[in-house]
C-alpha cells in the first residue's frame, strides 16, 4: 500500500508540475536556508578551529605577566616545578626570545631570537632540514650555535649551505655564532611563529645574548593521552593558587577551540531557527496546496471509497501525498543549501565540512511537516461522504 | 423461498432540505435473491439511485434495516462498510467514475489493492477481468483513450474484480449509444448466467423488462 501511495503521488505531482514546483518553494528554501546556514556554520569553524590548532592542540603556553614580585617565582627551575605539579604535562620548556639583526656578510635581517632547550624542536615537531638541532652539551657549554628558521636562512644565505658558517647577531656588540642546522619551513600558529626564528640554547641567550634571569614564556607540552581542555585548567588552578591569576596569562589552544566551537555553534543554530521559520511557513503552502487538491480529487475520493477504500486508506494516500511532496522539497533543498554552500566556501576559501546532521535534519523535518500539514486535508478527505463526493460536480 | 441476498426492511431515507423533508425513500421493504439479475425502474426523481446507493452501503437509512447476505448493516463503523463494499458488492455508475490518471489494468487492480491482495495477484486477477469483459488489448490505456462503452467495460472488470456476490449498476447504459448498450447489457446478462446477483437500475423500459424481476418505484414506494 506504501509504495502504491507513493506512486499515485509522484503522479499526481506530475499531472500538475507548474503547481507542485510553486507550492514547494516554501519547502525549498526553507531547507536550502537551513543547510546553508548549518554548513556555513561548521565550515567556518573548521576554518577558526585550523588556524587556532596549527601548532598542535597539545600545547598550552604561559606568560608570565605580573609585576617583579613574581619575577623571581618564574624561573628555568620553574619548569620542573609545573611538570611535577600537574600530571598530564609531559614536558615543560622556558623560552626567551628577543628581536636581534642578525648578519652574513652582506645579508641582514632582522630575526626573533629565541633561547630554547635542545629539545625544542623534537618536542614541537619541529623538523631539521639540514644539520642537526644544537645538543644538550652545546646548552650546558652555552656555545654559540644557532638553529635558523627557513624564511631566515633564504634571506642570509640565498645560495643555500648555510650550515657550518657563521652568521652575526648584534646586542649591543655583534656576535659570531655557528649556524647547526637550518629548519624546514612550518606554519605559523596562533602562539608559535617558526620561520623567521632563530634558535640559539637557552644558556647562551641568558648568558651570552642577554642577561636575564627571569623566563619569558613556557611551553607545556600535554600528553598525547590526556585531554588537554582539562589538563589547562589544572594549570590554570594550580597556577592561580600559586601567584592569582593576575600574574601570568595563559594561552591554549584547545580551550580557544572549544570556544569557537561554543559560539560558531550557538551563532548558527539561531539563525537555523529563523530559517526553519521559513520552513513553517513552506508547511503551511503544503497545507494549502493539499487542501485545493483534495477539493479538485472529492469526485476521485467518492470512487475510490465506492471500490472499497476505508477512510484510513484515504487518509493514508494523502497523507503520503504531502510527506512526499515535502520529502521530494526538502531533497531538492538540500541540494541547493549545499550548492550555496559550496559557492561561498569555495569563494571564501574555506575547507567546506559537510553536516551530515543537517541534511537528517532538515530532510526529517521536512517530513515532519508534511505530517502536520498534510494530516488535516487528508483527513478531511478520508471524512468525505462516499455518495456527496461522487455527486461532486 | 431461498435465502436473500439484498433484504430491505421499512427503509426510509429522508432528506433534510431547508424547511423541507425529501423522503427519498419511503418505507421500501424487497428481497432480492441470490443469482437473480433485477432491474429498479421508475421516473426520475423516484428514489431508484437513493435505494442503490443504500443497498451498495454507500449510504445509510434514515430507519429500517438493510441486510446483505443476512447480516445487518445497521450497526457498522464506516470502516466495517468498506471492508464490506470491498469483499461483496461492485458497482458500476452512469458516469464510468474511472481514476483519470491511471492505466485501465491499475484501475482494475484498485480494488483489489483495498481488499488486501498481493501486487503479483492483483497484476493476475485484474488481466482476468479485462479479458472478461473483452479488453485484453486495451489494458495499458488510460480512460481518456478509450470509447464510452470500452470505459464502460473497464468499470465493469474493475466491478467484478474482487469476485462480488452482488453488482449493482446506476443507469449504466444511460451515458452510451443503443448498440453499444444492448452489447453492455449482455455482459450483464452473461456475468448474471454465471451466478452473479445483479441490480441495475435502468430508464429502459426494454432493456427492464428483459430482465428476471423488475421493482418499480414512484415517490419513493415500491409500486405493487
Ligand atoms: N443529497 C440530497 N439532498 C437532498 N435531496 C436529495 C439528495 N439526494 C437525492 N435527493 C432527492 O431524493 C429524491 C430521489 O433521488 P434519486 O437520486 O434517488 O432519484 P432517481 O430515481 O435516481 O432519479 P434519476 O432517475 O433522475 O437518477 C429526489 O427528489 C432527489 O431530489
Ligand atoms: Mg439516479
């Protein structure tokens, strides 16, 4: 009986192409609006949440911020310190890092200078190109060697082979210091720049580039197997306690895309519902379109219940009618939603993230009106006196 | 006497129209037996299509009682009346009242559909029927394609379809040509010769009375 339902609608929507195309649109646009609007949505957060993970979710970096009463609180020990307070860190790194001109021979530029661990690079996933990253020798000797960022070593040396010269880097005097490696080239996240570094040990650069005693910043590395929203609160909480939260700030990633998630989020699913307004408003030109039918087809109904059709029967092939109708609107209008989704990524280029859920739900609801709205005119026809419709003129 | 298969009891159908009472039928009691073949005459106006519709349980009496096969239909949810239209009676109407946008073989097979028949079946029994009443070779046509009388036939295959103890038929030869009624009025004849009871209702006074039995009707009381 279904699928006989189905056919005798798909007919009937034939028998009148012009006004079934009309009487959909509502539909239409209701679900186009809706699936554009979901995908939109996730897309562009996909967008935010691949710019904000770029360096790795895992990484939570810490400012210090507070004035010199804490100064002495931040420390290179300090990092042990945190480690060991908060479990799910698997590694804690201080970084120093300042603006230097750094030269070879006629070329110079001006590079960021950081004081790194020797294990800076393994931790970050940070590759060598060529050479190989400074050693934990060359940080307990504070030697002289540094680790240039890609970008950097094409401005300093355009031909190439930079490792085993010597470039200098200028602080109040120019020093003379061993390029060991030459870094490949790696994106830029919101909190770590890479390719106009360079990376010189951190005892050189406390020692020998600029004395400082304090640490500009940590990166905690969080294990692989730990969440790493949780694991930045329990620094958060354990840091409060410490000094308050007024004297450090704390950067992570995965708690910044946790927000975006929140608010991209919340952004589209209210304006999801302003579109499945439209939606509502497609339910009620079903309504109509269903009621003028049943009107045009009382003669039809008459014959159909003379050769035995229940009024259940009747109310099922109409019901199917409008379900149909609104399913055949609401594919249609999956297709759009998703073409005006590709448009728009395509031109904004953004990765466009299909939302398999949208499409279920606009498709469903769709349904779900031609339910509702095509309950009452079905019924309506399954109502009718047999005899009064076959008289209908 | 043998058992009847249509028994009307006192039947009365009034009709309520503004200040009005239309009694279109007015206390009409008749048996029609099992294989008869009846024709309902009378003037127009009389009450022959009121008294049709009520023995096809399209309709319900005012008072009285209408029996098909002995059972009462005074009691029946609409429900139970078209389980009964489906399984009992076939009708056939002046106007072929055929489904526009469908093939004569799907028309056929409609009823078939509502009696709870497999497609398979229904495809079977429905191509029995057209060959029935002669249409083998028109079955794929739609109702707009075909001549009054071959629609007349599709209706009556669909009619007989579902196997019916009883066919009833509203003037069925008033829409078509003499000759073409007289070949519409022998399927009739034939499909009563093979033990089906039938009621037609007819202006005719030729084709009426060349039926078995004939019930006359004016102002909605059968005439003696
Ligand atoms: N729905 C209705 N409302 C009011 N009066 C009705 C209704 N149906 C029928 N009647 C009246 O009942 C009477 C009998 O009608 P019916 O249709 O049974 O006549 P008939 O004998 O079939 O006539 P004809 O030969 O013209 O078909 C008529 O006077 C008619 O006007
Ligand atoms: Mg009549």
């Amino acid at each position: 009986m279904f699928w006989e339902n189905v056919k005798l609608a798909l007919g009937a929507m034939k028998s009148n192409k012009m006004r079934t195309i009309l009487s959909l649109l509502g539909i239409v646009i209701g679900v186009a609006s809706v699936v554009a609007i979901l995908t939109l949505g996730a897309s562009v957060n996909a967008s935010i949440k691949g710019s904000i993970s770029a360096g790795g979710l895992e990484l939570v970096t810490i400012y210090p911020t507070g004035t010199s009463k804490y100064a002495s609180t931040f420390n290179e020990a300090f990092a042990e310190t945190l480690k060991g307070e908060v479990s799910a860190i698997q590694e804690v790194m201080p970084v120093n890092s300042h603006n230097a001109l750094i030269r070879n021979g006629q070329n110079s530029t001006n590079g960021n200078i950081s004081g790194v661990q020797s294990s800076f690079a393994q931790v970050l996933g940070y590759e060598v190109e060529q050479g190989s990253f400074f050693s934990m020798e060359d940080n307990i000797s504070k030697h002289q060697v540094v680790a240039l960022g890609s970008e950097l070593a094409k401005e300093l040396f355009p031909e190439g082979d930079a490792v085993g010269k010597y470039v200098s880097i200028f602080r109040n005097q120019a020093k003379s210091y061993l390029v060991v490696a030459v870094m490949e080239s790696k994106d830029a996240s919101l909190n770590l720049s890479y390719n106009y570094g360079a990376y010189i040990p951190y005892n050189t650069y406390t020692s020998r580039f600029m004395s400082v005693s304090s640490v500009g910043s940590y990166i905690a590395k969080i294990k692989s197997d730990q969440d790493p929203i949780a694991a930045s609160k329990a620094i958060t909480s354990y840091l409060d306690d410490l000094i308050g939260s007024d004297n450090y700030s704390l950067f992570s990633p995965a708690t910044l895309s946790e927000m975006a998630d929140q608010i991209t989020g919340t952004f589209s699913t209210f304006l999801a519902a302003i579109a499945a307004i439209s939606l509502l408003v497609g339910g009620i030109g079903i309504m109509n379109i269903m009621l003028v039918s049943v009107t045009e087809r009382t003669r039809e109904i008459g014959v159909r219940k003379a050769i035995g059709a229940s009024p259940s029967i009747i109310m099922g092939q109409f019901i199917t009618e409008a379900v149909v109708l609104t399913f055949v609107g609401g594919v249609i209008g999956i297709t759009l939603g998703t073409l005006i989704s590709y448009l728009v990524t395509s031109a904004m280029g953004w990765g466009m993230s299909i939302s398999v859920s949208s499409y279920l739900l606009s498709a469903g609801f769709s349904m779900a009106i031609g339910l509702f709205f095509g309950w009452y005119p079905a019924r309506k026809a399954s109502r009718l006196d047999p005899i009064d419709a076959l008289n209908y003129e | 006497m043998a058992i009847s298969v249509i028994s009307l009891r006192d039947v009365r159908r009034y009709y309520i129209v503004g200040d009005f009472i239309v009694r279109a039928l007015d206390g009409v009691s008749v048996d029609i037996g099992k294989g008869d073949f009846t024709a309902i005459m009378g003037p127009s106006g009389s009450g022959k299509s009121t008294m049709m519709n009520l023995i096809g349980c399209l309709d319900t009496p005012t008072s009285g009682k209408v029996f098909i096969d002995g059972e009462d239909t005074a009691g029946l949810e609409e429900d139970d009346l078209a389980f009964l239209r489906s399984r009992k009676i076939g009708f056939v109407f002046q106007q072929f009242n055929l489904l526009g946008r469908i093939s004569a073989l799907e028309n056929v097979m409609t009823p078939l559909l509502y009696a709870g028949v497999g497609p398979r079946e229904r495809r079977l029994r429905a191509k029995d029927a057209l060959e029935r009443v002669g249409l083998k070779d028109r079955m794929m046509h739609r109702p707009n394609e075909l001549s009054g009388g071959q629609k007349q036939r599709v209706a009556i295959a669909r009619a007989i379809v579902n196997n019916p103890s009883i066919l009833l038929a509203d003037e069925p030869t008033g829409a078509l040509d003499t000759k073409t009624g007289e070949q519409i009025m022998e399927l009739f004849s034939d499909l009563n010769k093979e033990g089906r009871t039938v009621v037609l209702v007819t202006h005719n006074v030729e084709i009426g009375m060349a039926c078995q039995q004939q019930i006359r009707i004016r102002d909605g009381k059968v005439e003696a």
